[in-house]
C-alpha cells in the first residue's frame, strides 16, 4: 500500500499546470449550443471555481433563467466534456517549474497523492495527460462530483481512507487560490497556498493558508513542510 501516513491533494490549475485556452473553448462552445449565449465570457474570474459554477455564472450573467439553466446543465456539461476530449490535442496546457520533480519524489516517497479539482473529472485526467502527469494521480474529487470545492475535497478524501487505506492524518490540501484554501481548511486538512497562479503570496496569507509557497520549483521547501 503506498501510504507514509501522508496525503497531498494537488488542484491542478495554476497549481500543477498553466494554460487552459481549450478548456475556455469548451466552455464557450457549450454555451453557445445550449443556451444561445455568444457573450464575451472571458472577464470572469474563474479561479478556484468547479466547472459547473463557472457555467451557472457565466449563465446567470447572461441573463438566462434558473429552470431553463437547469434543464440543460447535465448535457451542457456532457458536451463541454466531449469537447475537450475532442480538442484536447489543441491544449496549450505545460506543467508549472519543478512540478515534475516534485512529483517524482513524492512518488518515490511514497506519498498518497490525489487530485482536489473544480474540472470535471475526465477534462482533469486528459488535461494532466498532456502533460505526463496524469499517472501520479489515482485519487481526487472533481467539479463533476459536486460544484462546491469543499464538497469535492472531502470527497477525495473519503475515497483516500475507503478505497486506499489510507490511515494518516496527515492531509495537505494544495492550491493556488483562496478557494482552495478555505476548502481545505473546512476539512480540517492543512493547506499550502502555491502563488503560481492570480494570487500573490500575501493574499494567499491573508486567506489564512497554513504554509505559502512562490511555486513548487524548490522540492526540498515543500518536503519540510509535508515531513
Ligand atoms: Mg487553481
């Protein structure tokens, strides 16, 4: 069993990786299709959101009413899905500095890793796929499973005790937004605020992250803090 009493539960944007324009795309063509909305939608802060909040805010904005939001979510969602998969190869998505390295020794150390992602779980997987970094990951909660962040991450924690065996209490929440910092402070997990992404390093303080990091390019700076 890979468990060293540890478990790191990695968001993937902005934290493991940057670059989204096909996972915009997907959003943007699936709106279009199903709601009718040709708005302009890239104004919004997406960061640290699920991909069905993002969808009911770029909906909401736009005017369209709750039921008729609704009725078409699922398949609003299936289709965003299908059209990642189907574009994927477009993706301009790289890993972020040292996110490779680090990886690789948390493996060797045997660390639990999983994923607290607001994607949708197949768009996390091909995302990460991309990029080799897809195989690190056996565990997560995604947007598909609920679009609350906090609900997502207790989620993949749940599945870390239940279907891995993992017995620590050792939890370490990564994420480059406060959203991903309130979320894993509501688990009781500890959190580590990577400011890679929109989020500086005070913000990220100020949003009461247990450890605050400039990015993952120095492996030894994370170990002392998981260790
Ligand atoms: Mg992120």
């Amino acid at each position: 069993m890979v468990d060293n009493g540890v478990l790191a539960l990695f968001d993937i944007d902005g934290t493991l990786v940057r670059g989204a324009r096909c996972h915009y795309q997907a959003f943007v063509h699936a709106v279009r299709k199903f709601y009718g909305v040709k708005d302009d939608i890239s104004g919004i802060n997406y960061a640290g959101k699920t991909d069905p909040q993002i969808l009911m805010e770029v909906l909401e904005l736009s005017g369209i009413k709750e039921t008729l939001i609704k009725q078409h979510l699922q398949d609003c969602l299936d289709y965003m899905t299908r059209y990642y998969l189907a574009n994927v190869h477009r993706e301009n998505v790289q890993a972020l500095g040292g996110v490779k390295k680090l990886l690789g020794e948390l493996q060797r150390r045997k660390v639990l890793m999983g994923l607290t992602t607001g994607n949708l779980e197949p768009i996390a997987h091909a995302k990460l796929g991309r990029v080799g970094l897809d195989s690190y990951f056996p565990l997560g909660g995604f947007g598909s499973d609920y679009p609350q962040r906090r609900c997502l991450v207790k989620k993949a924690i749940k599945c870390a005790r239940q279907n891995f065996g993992y017995k620590g209490n050792s939890i370490f929440v990564i994420g480059d937004t406060p959203r991903d910092v309130n979320a894993g402070k509501s688990t009781g997990a500890l959190t580590i605020g990577v400011a890679t992404g929109r989020y500086t390093t005070h913000e990220l303080e100020k949003s009461g992250a247990d450890f605050v990091l400039n990015d993952l390019t120095d492996k030894n700076e994370f170990l002392e803090i998981i260790f």
